[in-house]
C-alpha cells in the first residue's frame, strides 16, 4: 500500500486493518509490535531498545518505532490472541441489594400510562402540549421535557395507538435532581414492562457489565470482556500517550465503545430482549477510562500537577456516544476524585457498603495501580500508589495474566526447596483428565511464590536469592540470580518458568508502594494501622489473593484474618446500585465530594513509607508480629 | 440507470441527481414535472389530468404519476430556473429597534472573560470545577453547564492560552428563563468582540435572514432568497403532501437547511467572519416549515383537526440541524398559535409592536395563507383564511410571482377600456434604456387590474365581463371570456396576456376569505370593522399592494388610507427583536399563549361572511362607503 513518507509502520499498519499489539501504546518499550522488515533500504529505525542484536539481523523492527522512507516489505508475524479466563459471563447471578427494591421509590426512570383526549376542532392543541397536559394532571409531572428524535415521533406514536400510549420518563438526572423530567421514548399503551438499565465498569483490562430489570432490580445478566483498548496499551499511562498521538483518542474511544457495545450484544441475546428497551446505563471507571469513554483528552491526568478535565461528568446520550441501547437514554459517568482516585473507587466505596458501618474500615482495590481508602461513616481519606502492573504479571520475566495456563499458587518445601503448583486450568484439557501445563505466573502466583520462598529462606528480607542452598532450583541466569519454579519439560512453551531477582525487586517496589500507602493514609489521620477493624478489598485480583501470604510478603497489614472481605467487582455492583437507586446515586456524589485525597508524589513521608518497606515483610516487624512468629519458628527449626 | 418495478420517475431522477420542479408536491396537479418518455412500453401512467391528448401522442408523462414497470427511455426538459428579485439582499441595512440595546441587560449570550488559578499540586481541582469556580466567584453564575463536545476542548483551550480564556455562555433559553447558564466555547483570552448571532424567517416562498452583532444590536448584513424547498411544493399543503412521500421529509428538511446555509454563507462573506462566531439562531416561520425545519412529520397539521406537534418547540442545537454556525449554538424556534397561525404570526404581532399600543388593531399577514389578527395591548385573536395562492400569482393563466417582467400595476382609460400597465424591470434592459416586456402579471397587479376593470365597468360586481362594451380586449378565450392586458407583440413570449373569467372568479374567492376573516374576527368580539384604529400590514407581499384599489375590490377593510401601514417582514423583525431581548422573546412566548385562534373551517359564520364577500367590493355595500362614491360617481357619468 502507499505511505506517506514518515509514516509509523505501525499508522500504515493501522490504515490498513492490521491490528498489531501495542500493550505500552506506542513507546518503543514492550517490543511486542515487532515486524520483520524484508528489504531493509525504505525504513528507518528510530528506537531499537528492545531488539539484540541478533533480533536486527534477521530484519525485525518495533512498528512504533519504524518510520517509513521508502519502498519496504514488512512481514507482520501472527499476533497472540489474548485468551480469556473471565469469571463473570454468567446468566441470571443473584446479585443481593441493600435495600428493598421499589422502583417507584428509587428509579429515575419509568413507564408512564398516558390517556389523551383526542384533538379535535374544539381543542387543537398541539401534540407536545396535549401529552404534557396529561403528565401534569394524572402523574404530577410537569415542566416535561423531550429531545428532538423523540417529538420527531411523537405525532405518529400518538395517532398510531390511537392516543394512549406508555411515556418511557427520565424524572431527574444527576446533576438535576429536581427535574425536568424527559420524555425518552413513547411506546404502545398497556406497555408495564419491561424496562432495563445496564450498569458497566470499565476497567483498563476488563469490562464489565450488568443488565439489570428495573422494574425488579434484578440482574437478568452478567457479561465480562476485556477492555479492547488493551491492545494499544496495557496500563492507563500507556493510552494516555496513545490518545495524544494523531487520532489515537478517537481510536481508544471507539475500541472502548465496541467492546461495551459486543458485551450489551451478548447480554440482550441472552436475554431475549431488544437493545432499544435498556433506557439508562450508569457507568464506573478509573478516571483515564472515563475520560477516554467520553472521548476527553485525558493527556492532563499523566503530566503535573496530574488534573482531570472534570471529575463529575454530565449526563449525555447514549447515541452521542455510539452506544447502542435506546439512542435517547442518558449515560451516567459517576464521580471521581481525582486524576487517579477515579469513579471505579467512589462507586466501589458505596458498592462495598464501606460507609454504612461505624467501623474504622480500609478500602482497597488493587490492579494497575493501588488505590486506597480509610475511613467510616463519617470521614474518608484516598490515595493511589502507582504500584506498576508486577501484580498484574506485566513487568516479571514470566509474569502473566490470571488466564488459563497460569500458576496461580505456589509451595515450597522448607528443606528441599522444590516447588509445587496449581495451575489455572484449561478446561478442555481438565476435561480429559490431562493436566494443564504451565506457561506463566499471574498476580497471585507471585505473592504466593515470593511469600513462599521468603519463609523458606530461598530469599532474604531484602529479596536477595540464596545461592548457598545448593539447590539446582537457585541458579544463575542471563541477568543474575533466578528461582526456577517449572522445568521446561513440564512447561507449555518447553522453557524454564523463573523468578528473577530482578522480578524480586519489582515485587517488593509494588507491594512496598500499597503498603506505604497504607501508613500514609493511617499517619495522616493519627491512627494506628491495626487500629484498623475492617478491611474492603474490591477489584478481581483481590478475590484470588491468599490473604497468609499476602501478609507474609507485607502487601497487606498484617490483621487478624477474618477482618479481610473479599467483595469482588465493587466499582460494578455501585454502578448497580447507582443505577437503581437514585439515592444510592447521590451517595456516590457525596463520596466523591467528601473524600480527601492525598496525592502521595508530593508527599515526603510516602518516599520515607515506601522505603522502609522495601523489605519482606517490613523494615520494622513489630508491624508484623504474625510474621515475626512465622519467622521465628523457621528460625529456631 | 437501475430502478425497482414500481418506482415513481420522480423518485428515479431524484435518485440519479435530477431536480425536477414539483410545485404541487407531486400529486399531478400542476404538470410542472412533464418529461418525455421515448419508448412508452416501460412505464404506466396513472394520471394524465394535466396533460392533452396531443401531448399524450408525443410521449409526455406526468414524472410524479409515472409508474417504472420496464426498461424506458425518459428524455427530461430543461428545468425552468427560478428567477430573483429579492429586494432584501442588501449589507449594512439600518433596522430600528423599539429599545436602546444594552446587551448585558437583553442579550441571553455573552462574552465571560475568565482567569483561573493554574492547578498545581496543593490544588487538583478538575478542569470544569475549577472554571465554575471562577464563573461563580467572579460572575456570579453558578450551575453551569455544557455540552460534550465542548467539553471535548476544554483542557487543551485553557492550557494553551495558560488558563486566562473568554467564555462564551448562554444564560438562558427561552424554556429555563433561570438557567442552567451554559458554556457554549472558550476562546482566547481579552475577546471582547464579536459576537453574532442571526435572525431567520422561513417563509414558505422566501427565507430571509438578518446576521446580527449581539454586542451592539446592529444588523450587519441581510440575505435572502426562495426557499429550496419551492421546486417540491408551492405552497404548505403541497409540501406537507410531499413530506409524507418516502424520504420527502428528510429531503425538505435538507433544502430549507441548505438555502438558510447559503444564506450564512453570503452574509459571512459580506460582514468577512466566521460562520462559528455566531452563537445564536432565532427563527421564525409558520407551523409547517418550523416542522419541516426540525423534522418533525407535518402530516397532522393537514388533516382535521388540524393539530401540530409542537406550537412551541424546544431549543436544538445548530449541529444537530446541520446548520453551520457554531455547532453549540442554540436554535431557538419560536412559539405559533396553531397549525395555521404560526410563530410568523406571534413574531410578526410583536415585531409589528401591535401590543404597544392601545389602539384597536388589525394586524395582517397575506401570502399564500391571509392570517389575521385583531386586539389591542389587552386581548388578542386570531384566524387564517386559506386564500390559496391567486394573489402569488399561482391559479391564474397569466399569473407569476413578483419578479422581472410581472405587470405589477394596471390602469384601464374608462372610455376605451384601453389598459396602460408597469413592468417589472430588468436592470439589464433597464440600463440600455430599454423597455421590459411583460411575461405575466404578479399579486399586486391582479389586484391593480382587478379594481381597474371593475370601476370602469368592464367587470360587474360577480366578476362577469361585460361583453357587450364592444372592445376588442373583451373577447371570447379558450375557456371562456377573457380580457387582454397585453398583446403578444407587447409581451417576450410573444403571446397574449389575459385575465379570464376563472381567475376572475378565483381572485374574488380569495378576497373574500381574507375579508370574511375580517368580519369573524369582528364579529366573534362584537365590534364594527370600522372602529378599527390601525391596520398593520406585514409581509412582502403587502409591500406592493396599492390601498385604494385593494378597498376597491373588498380585500381590505374600507378605512381611510392613513390607518394602513406596510411594514414589511415583520417575522424577521420579530425574530431579531427576539434574538436581541429576552424581554421581547417573552412577549413572543407571551402572544402566542394569549392569542385566541378561531378555527374557521368549523365556523358557520364564516361561510356566510364568504359568500357575502363574492362581489365586488361586498354584498353589502354600505361597509365600502367610499367604493360606493366611486361607483356613484362612475354611475352619474
């Protein structure tokens, strides 16, 4: 195809509907978009950092990073699919709500009947102004208000069913709880059901979303898919320097759009119902996902002094944003904080109830980043720990997602420091008996793997590997000492699966960082962090956290176990919540509004935190007894 | 080119890109769209009604009632170009306003300067809260709000111009007079000019507009021209007819959206800005184009009970109409009374300053339709007769519409019958010192002629021609007595100009509808047509009526001529008198609720008053005093 020149091989590759991957959006740092270039003389290389030598002989170059000057043949190599292992794409789950659901109550949105008086030559008055009659005299609404598309039908709706109808009502929104009410959609008279609403978490990996009868408050369907925009970057600094590349944002906007439009396709399937009956959609997200929802620049949230273009956006409607449910039905991005305190933490802090209890409660969500909330009913006080994506397996030599193949838990022998594991299984293969070989560690493999080696001496408190042990397990690797927890016989791949040293060090820099968030937060306040009687954990990684271990490697403060709840997806269930229930909603609003929130890169005593946890578990142990218990007995055997 | 058994050769050329003229709306009535069809086994023609046995034998078919069933060889005429003579294409015309403009009392849009505090570390304040901050802080506008795609490009105006930017914000509408306030853009900071905005009445004829600067209430520049809309329909119900053919709503909408784009784009060439400086849109117009301005299917309006959709729509954003000012702009449309009393009218009564006055008035409004309107400050009420199209010259042989080479004014001698009359020049001739023949006669010359050849009695009170005067221009036509006007080798087609019986006769209909309404109007609240303190006369074509003889053949009341006052378009003016004041788009809102309309075709009294009105000037004599001296006069002679 013709290019012009100076053109980025990955643009050309763009334009011409190749889809390469670009898991750092772009930077040249993942090498994951390399293409092997067959004639060499028409391009040039702007960055190689990721490419050996060898690698430059036989003609690969980073797509980023490869501008075009000339003729050029540029072979693509088949790009990895990435494979699911979503738990929540499930039919009819019981989702339990706080409160009795009566939607008169609650819903912003109704079914409306609505009995005109024909027109006739004693009373023309006009269409809009008939229906509105009706609504002040027999429902107590006025002031009703209607977008364009909607009276463009309403002179046919009328006629056609005879001039009684069902008004589909929008009462208030948000930012208007006092009204005007809207008129979204008329259907045919008698019409009581149903009516559906969609709540939807995105996530930077993985959307979720709920379709949710509002007329009961029941969730019909769940339906999970991950984010589509990953592709052009795997953690929120990597699409925000896509989305100021030419187009970039529109790109991420539409990727982020499909991906919630293929999961609504799959949820009215399922269903049997018609996209055109979901008429409101309420939605959570960290702040850069909201942003790139909406197609707003989100370049502000990366640079100082890290600021959002608006943290309570309005209301808008699904068909500006290329939604496909009702065209008329309004979207609710719920509130954020702050650039990395986003709606995915203010929904998860009402999702989670944390608020209702009198309790001194940590809230925590980890994923890319830690953020954090501490608090009770009567104050909050937020952080966000740029943790990096080690928990995410990103950033760990054989690190990798929670997807099949992935060693999710691990143990050593204290004397033969051999190692056993569990793998997530591929079910096919589960199903013929066979075992799922390995080909990666996930999140709460690493924890476990580092809490394991830890206790077992494989590894001091600084995370240095023991090579003293004799152990063929510890051994020297391309870029120093590596722990190989799986021989490549045993593996997908056939190569070793190891621990670095290196991966070591990124584990305690991520974990050291939440934990140091932890003692900011509970500095800042004057308390003590085991004063502490509840911690909240949201976020799809936390559900498969060993919480032993976690403390063992001081990610987590170490408490009495029981006082740790695993809530899953709590940014989608106060989606759900906010979407049934207006008041709920406001909570929301008033979560946003009233929690502080510390922003930790300018904060001193978070450098001191963060220090001294770069040991395992801590500099000090005394704030880990458990710990200093579990070590000791090593220490006298 | 392809087309499905069954098409309509309209719809077939429009397909191909083919404008054919379609006055009638495409029911075969006007056999405007008349094309050759060479070989005639293809096609079926469903009605021939305006076409003659001659023109059958050599191939003519009606394209709007010609049915595709088979290949065919169709040979379209040359499409007659609409000619110009539009008076209002003037720059820099002084229009007087009713107040001393002061935009920051009137003018609902304004320029905001705006200086934010840079966000820095101790202050993350989103970008939106931190600009209503300062709205609020500094302006005193708190609640603001904005649409998406404004806020689209707001982080990047406020960095770019380091946080010291000139808002443009709309106050409030029309249907919120409290708000919410709304940024509508951000421009770069110390703007203080300009600020435009334009004023547009949709005539069913003629589309005029006046761009106007917000900031000192001047109208800048005015443009004008036939609504795009002409070649599908004449007249209203020709288009409402054409609008529920199968895509014919759409394609009105984009004509009349076309023709007021042309017109902006004329007038920002002329006043030299930029179509996106102007911030607002007020439109006039009657019931039927503001529908088909906005899309909204017209059909009811036609049939009984003839009803709107909307008598008082709700602000749209130009983008969404396609209009090419700023997208964000508001178009405001306003308010009608009825389906044949529309915001043309309401405008027109407050642009006239009807209401100002104490005095007893008639305000007047003739075009294809004569609305009317009688009251004073306290009380108004209102009709419309349906006069058809006579006096535009439509229904008459010789008739045409008020452009280069209409006969606009008759004078016959009295002795000889012998007819004098006054072309409309062509500037071309006109310059060479050239005579322009005439091609027909327009509204204001029928009405000349009219009278003329009733006082001299070539006419009698019915209309009859007076045979038996022995002048050769009384002489038998084709269908009937006719008078010539003008013989062919005065004329530029070289055939004679007549007025016929028939038109005769559909002349006095038409004037007796419109002074039938009168009399209603009087009647229903109890007064005498002679107690009328004022008749203002809006519309173009009011411009060119001469008083005398329109009271000589009964069209207008017969009140000394110093009560008549011409103002010309008055929906424009009130359109820019709403544009410009809040305070006088109230009063438009404020009329239009107030009006009483009096639906005609329901009452008994005015068939009655019709048929009083088929003489000339009236059956009762004695309400045309001063027409009777002149009939006595002429009698004595």
């Amino acid at each position: 195809m013709q290019a012009p020149t100076g053109a980025l091989l990955s643009e050309v590759a763009r334009q011409a509907g190749i889809d390469l991957n670009m898991p750092c959006g772009g930077q040249g740092r993942c090498g994951r978009c390399a293409v092997i270039v067959q004639d060499g003389a028409g391009v040039r290389r702007r960055s190689t950092l990721r490419l050996t030598p060898d690698d430059l002989a036989a003609g690969y170059a980073l797509a980023c990073q490869t501008v075009v000057e000339g003729d050029a043949v540029v072979v693509i190599p088949p790009q990895e699919k990435i494979e699911r292992r979503l738990v929540t794409d499930k039919t009819a789950a019981k989702v339990i709500l706080p409160f009795t659901y009566d939607p008169l109550w609650y819903q912003s949105v109704r079914l409306v009947p609505l009995v005109l008086d024909p027109p006739s030559m004693a009373d023309q008055t006009d269409d809009w102004s008939r229906l509105r009659r009706v609504m002040s005299a027999t429902h107590d609404v006025s002031d009703l208000t209607a977008d364009l598309p909607t009276l463009r039908r309403l002179g046919t709706t009328l006629r056609e069913h005879d001039w009684t109808v069902t008004g589909v009502v929008e009462m208030d929104t948000w930012d208007r709880p006092d009204g005007p009410p809207r008129l979204v959609d008329l259907l045919p008279p008698g019409r009581t059901e149903p009516l559906w609403g969609i709540a939807v978490d995105i996530g930077t990996t993985t959307v979720s979303l709920y379709l949710v009868d509002l007329l009961t408050g029941e969730v019909s369907t769940k339906a999970a898919e991950y984010n589509g925009q990953i592709k052009r970057g795997e953690d929120v600094i990597s699409r925000i320097i896509y989305a100021s590349k030419n187009g970039g944002l529109a790109e991420l906007q539409s990727l982020v759009v499909d991906t919630i439009n293929e999961l609504i396709r799959r949820a009215v399937r399922r269903a049997k119902i018609d996209p055109s009956e979901i008429y409101k959609m309420t939605v959570a997200g960290n702040s850069t996902m909201i942003h790139l929802f909406l197609g707003l620049p989100p370049n502000s949230i990366r640079l100082e002094p890290f600021v959002t273009t608006i943290n309570h956006p309005l209301p808008v409607r699904a068909g500006e944003l290329g939604i496909n449910i009702h065209p008329q039905a309004n979207v609710d991005c719920l509130p954020g904080v702050a650039s990395y305190v986003g709606a995915d933490i203010s929904a998860g802090v009402v999702g989670s109830q944390m608020c209702e209890s009198n309790a001194l409660t940590l809230f925590l969500d980890v994923g890319t980043n830690g953020e954090m909330v501490l608090g009770d009913c009567d104050w909050l006080i937020s952080c966000a720990c740029s943790a990096g994506p080690a928990f995410e397996g990103a950033g760990v030599r054989d690190g990798m997602r929670a997807t099949v193949g992935a060693i999710e838990e691990v143990w050593v022998n204290s004397e033969t420091y051999e190692p056993t594991y569990r793998v997530i299984p591929n079910p096919r293969l589960e199903a013929r008996g066979q075992p799922t070989p390995p080909r990666g560690i996930c999140g709460s493999g690493l924890i476990s793997l580092l809490s394991e080696i830890f206790i077992t001496g494989v590894i001091d408190k600084a995370g240095n590997l023991n090579f003293d042990l004799g152990s063929p397990r510890v051994r020297q690797g391309e870029r120093g000492l590596e722990y190989v927890v799986a021989w490549g016989d045993e593996t997908e791949h056939g190569r070793d699966i190891v621990i670095t040293e290196v991966d070591i060090d990124n584990l305690i820099r991520a974990k050291g960082a939440i934990y140091a968030g932890f003692t900011v937060l509970a500095q800042s306040v004057g308390i003590d962090l085991a004063m502490v009687e509840r911690v909240l954990i949201g976020g799809s990684f936390g559900q498969y956290i060993n919480v032993e271990k976690a403390i063992q490697i001081g990610l987590l403060p170490d408490l009495p176990w029981e006082k740790f709840h695993f809530l899953g997806n709590t940014a989608l269930q106060g989606a759900l919540l906010a979407l049934l229930n207006r008041e709920y909603r406001h909570r929301v609003t008033e979560t946003a509004q009233k929690m502080t929130y510390l922003e930790l890169s300018a904060d001193n005593t978070f450098y001191e935190a963060f220090t001294s946890a770069l040991f395992l578990p801590h500099t000090d142990l005394a704030q880990f007894p458990s710990v200093a218990e579990v070590l000791g007995v090593r220490n006298e055997t």
